[in-house]
C-alpha cells in the first residue's frame, strides 16, 4: 500500500512539471508568433498592429480622411475607418523628422524630458475598462522609413499595455505604408 502511494505521488509531481512546461512553452510560442507576425503588408493594408494575439487592419480604401497635422516640428495623425473598432494615433513632437523624412526612435528613451514621440492604439472591443481601451507602446523601436506630406511608411516593434494598467506589457509590432 505505501509503495503505490509513493508512485501516485510521482506521477503527479511528474504531471505538474510536464503542465509546467507546457504552459511556459505555449506562452513563449505565441510571443515569438506575435514578433515575427510582421513581415511586409499583404493586401492593401495600410495599417497592420499584432498585439494582444490578435492582428487589426486598416485598409488603404476605407481610411477616412486621415487628420494630420503637419507644422515646424509638431506632426500628428490618427489613421481610422468607418466600423473599424481599432484606430492609431502618432504624434512627434520636436524630433526635427522632416528635413530628413526618416528616423529611428528607442521609446522611453527618446521621451526622456519631454514627449517626442506618442505611438498609441484605441481598440473598442478590448476587454477592459474605458480609459484601457487606449493602448499605449511604452518601450521599443519605432522606425519611420519614409515621412512627406503624402505618404508614411514606418515599422514598429516593442511592448505596451492599456494606459493605465501597470506591469501587463504585452508585445506589440505593426507596420504603416500610407499614403494620403
């Protein structure tokens, strides 16, 4: 009787290692799927964001018109479509971008000081509250390839959260090629 307790017992402390396991590799699996996810635009997608295990798009045709702001150094844009729950918003502030219509920013290190650079999504259908609705990309690299009055072609890469959730940062990576 006690030498079958004894085998219980290791195959369940041998269940739970094996379920460890398991868990941490699925979870290190769906990660490195959401980072690699990002490869080039198919379609006619003029936006691609893969956060959250899910990929969100807008397409070139169904972009509303884009509100941009285009001043010395202060350039805004939100990109949406009508019945698209998801929209993002990039604001750079003070990165002297246009003379050379293409950077590189290592966020927060380029926001040390002042804000220059604000690179957030508004998902309608995140399940959370409504303020966590916003998503903020809080650490990574953002790389604008091409910026003029007409056309955007960026990439990103890195990890957020919703604007007021602490420690949950979870991967986030898209791409923009825009042209308006």
């Amino acid at each position: 009787m006690m030498h079958f307790r004894k085998v219980n017992l290791h195959n369940f402390l041998f269940s739970i290692f094996v379920g460890g396991i398991l868990l941490f590799s699925c979870k290190n699996a769906q990660k490195k799927e959401v980072a690699d996810s990002t490869g080039s635009l198919a379609g006619n997608h003029a936006v691609e964001v893969t956060m959250e295990n899910q990929v969100f798009h807008i397409e070139q045709e169904n972009l509303l018109p884009i509100k941009q702001t285009f001043t010395k150094d202060s350039i805004l844009f939100l990109f949406r479509a009508d019945e698209n729950p998801f929209q993002l918003n990039l604001n750079l502030t003070n990165t002297n971008i246009l003379d050379d219509q293409k950077a590189e920013y290592k966020v927060p290190d380029v926001n040390s000081g002042n804000i220059k650079v604000d690179l957030n999504f508004f998902n309608a259908d995140r399940d959370a509250s409504r303020i966590n609705k916003r998503v903020v990309f809080k650490k990574g690299t953002i790389k604008i390839k091409k910026l003029t009055e007409n056309n955007l072609e960026m990439t990103f890469t890195g990890e957020g959260s919703g604007m007021t959730e602490r420690g949950g940062n979870f991967p986030i990576s898209g791409q923009i090629n825009v042209s308006y």
